[in-house]
C-alpha cells in the first residue's frame, strides 16, 4: 500500500474512530472497538499497521452501522482503491464494503446513514427498465375524419351499435362488405385487445322500400293468378308502358336510367313475339309461353303500375310482415354460411314501435319536433341554433342537398302534400302519418308509422343509454342517416356525446362499376358463394382496408385465392414436419444461426402486426406481414432441406400456431382447428386428419418401397401404376402425395376440389407444353423445308422469276435493268450479286448432299 493510501487510510481511521463518531461493532462495545482500532492506528510503521488492521478484520463481523458526515465520505471517495496485496484481504474487503454500503450525496452538512444486512452484503441499487411506449389503438372516426386513440367510456368495456340491413330482398355484396368488415373489427377488438364487446344490431322492417315491394308483389301474385288473356296481357303491358316511359325521361341518373332502358328493351322484345301469334289468331302452349316469357319480363314494369293504381286498395296488414320476415331469415342463413358471429342483442323495429313513440314525444316535449297533420318532423332550425347542439356532425357540407334528404325520407314520402308540410325543406319525418295501403299504429297524433331515422336512434337508446362508444354502419349512411340519427338522438338526452366513435366501411364496387340494389346492378351473397367459399370472402375483405372502397372482381378473388394456397401450403409443410417420429428429447434440438435469425424475424413481424392492427386496425398490411413471415419460414426450410438437415420443430410450431391464431381471430378459420386450415366438412366432429393419416403413411411407406423395387429390377408398368395412384386415385380422395428425390414422399391433405382444379390445370400446362413443342416442331420442318427449296434453285434462276421488279438480265442470270428499262445503280447490282453468290453457296450444298445422298 502506497504512502498516499496510508495517509488517506490514516486520515479516514482517525476521522471515523478517534473522534468516536457513533461506530458500533457487532461484537463488543463501541468503546471496546474504538480502542482496538486507536492501537491500531498508533503503529507508526505503515506496513504492519495495515496488516495489523487485517489481522483485527479477521476476527470481526462486517459493519452494523456507522453514520458519517459529507466530508467524511468525501475523503473516504478519493480512496477508491483497494490494496494490490493479495495478503491484506480483509482490508480489501472491507473497503469494498464500504463502497456498497455508501449512497450517493446527500445535501451539506446530512450525515448519512445505511443499514447492512446482519453478516451479508447489501443489494447494489436497482433501476428498472426504461421500456418503451406502448402502441395505442387508433381507429379513424368519421367524427373527426381522423384516426382518433380508442378510449371506452367505462373501462374495457365497449358498447357498439351497427345499423343492420332493410330486409326487403335477397342479400348482396354490399352487405357481406359491411357486415364482414364489422365482424373483423368486432373480433379484433374483442379476441386480440381483450375489450369486452357488447354489440347490438338492427333489423328494419317497416321501411317505405318494404311497403311498396310487400304491396308490388301481393298485386302481382293475384293478377298473375288471374292468368289473364294474352290479348289482355297485352294490353296491360303497353298500359304501364305509358307512365314508365315518362319516368324514363324524367330520370336524369346515367345510371338509373340505363336499367330502366334495360327493362323496356326486353319487354318490348318480348311483346313481339306474343303480338305476332295473337294476330296469327294462335291458341294453345305456344302462346301461353310466349305470355309466360311476357309476364316475367314485365313484371318490374306491372308491379309499379298495379301498385300506382291499387296499392291503396291493400288492407290485409300480414302481408307487410311476411315479406321482412322471410329476407330477415335468409340474411341470418347468409351471415352463418359467412362466420359472422351474431350480435349480442337483435333488435326489430316492428317491436320496438311503442319505445319510438315515447322517444318522438319527448324530442317533441324538449322543443325539437313538431306535429303536422299527423305526423311528426325534427325542426333542424330550431336544434341547429341551439348552443350546446350541431346538425350535420358527420357531413357537414351535405346540408341542404335535397336529393340526399328526399331519398333519406323514402319514396312514400316526398309527394308535394308531404313536403309542404315541413317548416323547412331541411326537416325530417320522425313519424309518418299513414296512408291507405300502409301499415299503422296508434300514438298521439293518429294512426300512423315510424320515420327511418329515428328507429335506431330509439332502439340504440333504450340499449345502449345516452352515450356509446362505436356507432358503425356504410359510408354511403352518413348522410342524412346518421348526421340525422345523431340530431334527434342528441335532442331526446340533451347531450352532444351520443356516439364517440363513428366507423363507417368502404363502399364495394363490382368490376369497378357502382353496386346498388335498387340499380339491380349486384351479387348476391348466395351467388358469389357458388364461386368462392366465405374464406376466400374473408381473406379477399382482410387483404383490404375496412374503410376504403373495395373492388370486387376475379383480380381481387384471384389474389385471395392465391393467399390462401400460400398460407396452405405452408400449414401442410409444418404438419408434414411434426408428424416425422422423433422422441421426447429430440424435439429440443440446438439452434444455429438461422434458428436464431428466424426467431428474430418472427418476433420483429408480431410487433409489425401490432402495430398495424393498432393502426386502424390495418389487416391489409397485417396479411403482407404474415406473407413475408411465411416466406422467411420457407427459405429457411428449404435450406435446411437442402443440406440433408432437419428444420427446427419447434420454432416451426410456434409461428403456425401463431399465424393460426390471428386467422382466427380475423374469422377466416371457423372450426376447431389446433394448426392450419382444417380438413373435413365444416362442423364435422370427426377430425379427419388424426384420423386417416396414419392409414396415408402406411400407404405412402408401402409405395415407396414398391417404387424402390421397381426401379431396381425395371419394372415400368409398376412405376406408372405408382404415379397413377398418385396423379388420379388420390386426388378424388382428397390426398396429395409428393415425391421427393432422396428423400420421405410428404403427405398432405388438401380440399378435394382444389386438388381437382391443380389436377386440371396441370393437365392443361402439359397439354399448352406438348401442343408448343410440336408447333415449334413443325415450325422447324417448314423451316427446314423452305430451306431446302430455296437450296435447289439454281443462282441463275433466283432472278428470272421477279419480272415485277427487273426487265434485262446478263448471260449470268443477274438483273441489270429495271421494269422501266433503266440500267441498275452500281449500288444495286453489288446488292444483287452479294445475293447471287450467297445463293451460289447454297446450291452448291444442295448438289452436295444429293451427291452423298444425305436428303431424307
């Protein structure tokens, strides 16, 4: 121990124990230990002084307490350096004691005081993690048109609304757009951010659409009953032809007015026909046909004319009830076939007609509604001059538009009477009066039935209370649905916080062109399930953002398809892995370089899909991510299986069973499945593949040493009836054999009808191959043969035939003149003769190989 340290040692020593600051042993008095260190510190040798104070170390415990002052630990921090001398180990120690036990500077004059545990040494400080900020989810909110972070009003849980569908006809894209988009938002929110959902849902079933197409097809039955004459028929037909082609010119929509020109072009094709056999005076099965083909083209086009001229003369109520109520239960059968969870609680407008009442009486009653004639208006005047209300939240610049409002209010409601009786063009119907051939029910202002608006304002209200946190539904209900749903809604609770999230889904265009029901432009969702199952829908749905408009084509189907083989392909190839028989043991194996990259990579893409499902939940950028991950998992397979390697089982495992979990969340996997696609009949208790595939290994094994065999003893009838069983048997079977050079053949399970189509499209590429090469084959030969024929020309002929182009030639063959007699330019008689002795050169060959006789 150098001099400095001694004197600093020196100093520290007489600093702590000869002033006697307050130092307590464990053992022994403060008194008693005090004096054994001022012996200590007597010893005017530096050396044995210091191996004194270790010898004396060696007998006691650690220090119990001490309290120092600032200088004192000032002093004792510019010793920071325990002896070198390896025999002085207790001083050391203690020094370095001392150095834990220390805190950090405390404010002059504060003496400082640490406790160490009885004969240990204290935990050095601890500082936790710094961490990083945690991805919030954002949705965007058409409240705001931004993407707003998603905050309940209470906590996890979530009330959400969603205006379900006006059943008046078979179901379409449009709704498995909306509904489908909103089951994914549902599921992601409920399964992945762990919200508790409660969700609600509309029905509407009393809706102008539902009245006029109950009464069109109720008056359409009967007159169809009737079978009228077809003279009579006839005559009808061009009856409603005359309103129908006023309504033609007065529409002034392109796109309106092309259906409507589609409808009078095919009946007109059809009245021909029936006009001619009626004037040939024909009776019998042919004219009835001819009226049959009629009547269905034409029924569009009676059914308004029966409805304008009787529809009032309907009294009979069922009928309004009945045609809902049948559409209602096939969009629940579509919804099903689809994996659309059903909502927490259904409501019917038609059962909430009393719960609507008190809800216009009080809007009324607070000085936001006003009675004319019997029915009931929203005075948006009034409500928009308020000072704690806004009209228009959503769309704002669309107030005013009338074609909107007009539309909004309904076909049976925007005769001149109806509309005079508003104080505002702006005002909208909360309850209608009804007319003859319309439902009612009884409330204070009379007989009458619900406004559109205000049946989910009433019925969200009574579920739901004065507040939600999601309020979803199209974009094309934004105005004037919703913007009014928001106004009557505020004005019954006397708050503007009805709704704190509005998401509205894109709208579905079909081969870029505008979808629209009442266009008779669009799918059924029936219809498009002949083409492609509900999880190629889905995934098509998931490959798009829920708010953008999305183009359903066979380029969009096409790339959903091609997904879903993709994801396949990769569950098969895991599964295949798995199933090789391996012990306990054996299923934790090293991992190398590439395990470890691969697991970098798989978590680096979970945060990836956090972070966009966080994003407005951006499933279009989480399928990429899950892509990428699957081509990162294929890479690395394949490389292992290139160096005779086995891939890493578990690591394998875990991102199939993760990328499983997130198509499940999204709904694209609907049954039990514990890894991958399943296999079988939906909700088929049997699990097909832990079943059968024991059996297909059997087999597979005993194919592959039948192969073997016959290679070895060249035997071909038995390879092809091998390649048979593989190319024709199994496939029909559902099973896909794949054969590997050198190594197991790999069996997979695979939907019966998508083996059938590769089967298909494997026959054709061969076929497209076979028929390319024996064109390029007899491409070569007529190649070949012109080849030929040009050879056996002699070069003083090669010219003699153009008489077109020359009139002189020389003794040669050569051209020297023109067809006008003009003598050849030098530069055109070099050309000719370059040409001439090439010629010369192929002719000779010719003569050559008739000479060796080497033509065939």
């Amino acid at each position: 121990m150098g001099g400095t340290s001694g004197a600093r040692l020196h100093q520290i020593l007489g600093s702590v124990w000869g002033t006697g600051l307050g130092f307590q042993a464990m053992a022994g008095s403060s008194g008693e230990q005090a004096a054994d260190y001022r012996s200590i510190l007597s010893i005017s040798d530096e050396a044995a002084r210091v191996q004194a104070l270790n010898q004396h170390l060696s007998t006691r415990s650690y220090i119990q307490g001490y309290s120092l002052s600032q200088a004192d630990m000032d002093v004792f921090r510019q010793l920071s350096t325990p002896p070198a001398d390896a025999r002085l180990f207790h001083v050391a120690r203690w020094f370095r004691h001392i150095e834990a036990l220390l805190g950090g500077p405390r404010d002059k004059g504060e003496p400082c005081r640490l406790q160490a545990s009885k004969g240990r040494r204290v935990q050095p400080h601890w500082s936790p993690p710094a961490g990083t900020e945690p991805c919030k989810l954002r949705l965007y909110n058409s409240l705001t048109r931004n993407k707003d972070v998603f905050i309940p009003q209470d906590g996890k849980k979530v009330t959400w609304y969603c205006c379900g569908p006006t059943v008046y006809d078979a179901s379409h894209m449009g709704h498995a757009r909306s509904y489908m988009s909103f089951d994914i938002l549902r599921r992601v929110l409920k399964d992945y951010f762990q919200y508790d959902v409660f969700y609600c849902m509309n029905i509407t079933d009393i809706d102008d659409k539902i009245i006029r197409r109950a009464r069109q097809n109720y008056l359409f039955e009967q007159y169809r009953d009737r079978k009228p004459p077809a003279a009579q028929l006839l005559e009808d037909v061009h009856t409603a032809l005359k309103p129908f082609t006023v309504k033609l010119h007065e529409t002034t929509d392109p796109d309106k007015r092309q259906m409507l020109e589609r409808i009078q072009h095919a009946v007109e094709l059809a009245t021909e026909p029936l006009e001619q056999a009626v004037h040939a005076s024909l009776v019998g099965d042919e004219v009835d046909s001819l009226a049959q083909v009629l009547m269905e083209e034409a029924k569009d086009l009676l059914s308004d004319w029966l409805d304008s001229t009787c529809g009032n003369k309907v009294t009979d109520n069922s009928i309004f009830s009945k045609l809902p109520k049948f559409w209602e239960e096939e969009f629940h059968k579509d919804m099903e076939v689809l994996n659309v969870l059903p909502p927490d609680v259904l409501t019917r407008v038609s059962e909430y007609v009393p719960e609507i009442v008190d809800f216009v009486q009080k809007i009324v009653d607070n000085g936001y509604g006003y009675a004319s004639n019997g029915s009931v208006y929203f005075d948006t005047v009034k409500f928009a001059a308020s000072e704690k209300h806004s009209y228009g939240k959503l769309v704002p610049e669309a107030v005013g538009d009338q074609k909107a409002l007009q539309e909004g209010e309904g076909d049976l409601s925007i005769s001149t009477d109806r509309l005079s009786e508003k104080r505002s063009p702006n005002d909208f119907a909360l309850w209608k009066a009804s007319k003859p051939g319309e439902p009612s029910w009884p409330c204070p202002w009379g007989k009458g039935r619900p406004g559109w608006h205000i049946e989910c304002s009433a019925m969200a209200g009574t579920l739901l209370g004065s507040s939600m946190d999601i309020h979803g539904g199209g974009f094309d209900l934004r105005f004037p649905h919703h913007d009014n749903e928001l106004a009557q809604s505020e004005a019954y609770f006397e708050n503007d916080c009805w709704v704190k999230y509005f998401l509205h889904t894109g709208h579905l265009t079909i081969a870029g062109c505008k979808m629209s029901k009442s266009l008779k432009n669009f799918i059924t969702i029936k219809d498009a399930l002949k083409k492609h199952s509900a999880r190629q829908l889905r995934l098509a749905f998931l490959m798009h953002s829920w708010k953008d408009t999305l183009d359903y084509s066979s380029n969009t189907m096409e790339s959903a398809l091609q997904y879903e083989k993709f994801m396949n392909e990769f569950f098969l190839n895991v599964k295949d892995i798995l199933r090789a028989p391996v012990d306990i043991t054996g299923q934790f194996e090293k991992w190398e370089d590439e395990e470890a990259e691969l697991n970098k990579n798989f978590y680096d893409k979970k945060m990836a899909v956090h972070e966009a499902l966080c994003d407005n939940v951006d499933t279009r950028t989480v399928m990429e991510e899950m892509r990428a991950l699957v081509s990162q998992c294929n890479l690395y397979i394949a490389a292992r299986k290139a160096s005779r390697r086995r891939p890493n089982r578990a690591l394998l495992e875990s991102i199939a069973l993760y990328l499983t979990h997130m198509l499940k969340i999204f709904g694209a996997i609907k049954e039990e499945s514990s890894l991958g696609f399943p296999v079988g009949e939906p909700g088929s208790s049997l699990n097909l593949e832990s079943t059968v595939m024991p059996y297909l290994q059997v087999l597979s094994e005993f194919r592959e040493g039948v192969r073997k065999i016959a290679r070895e003893k060249k035997v071909p009838e038995v390879l092809q009836l091998s390649d048979a069983l593989r190319d024709d048997i199994l496939p029909e079977l559902g099973v896909r054999f794949e054969d590997r050079e050198g190594l197991p053949t790999v069996v997979k399970l695979v939907d019966r009808d998508t083996l059938l189509k590769e089967r298909e499209e494997k026959k054709r590429v061969e076929e497209e191959k076979r028929r390319k090469k024996e064109e390029a084959a007899r491409r070569k030969q007529e190649q070949e043969a012109a080849k030929l024929a040009k050879m056996k020309i002699p070069p003083s002929e090669m010219f003699l035939s153009e008489s077109d182009k020359y009139s002189k030639f020389d003794e040669n063959g050569l051209p020297t003149h023109d067809t006008e007699g003009k003598e050849l330019s030098k530069g055109q008689a070099k050309k000719l003769r370059k040409l001439f002795e090439a010629q010369e050169k192929l002719h000779k060959d010719y003569l050559q190989m008739v000479q060796n006789g080497s033509l065939q």
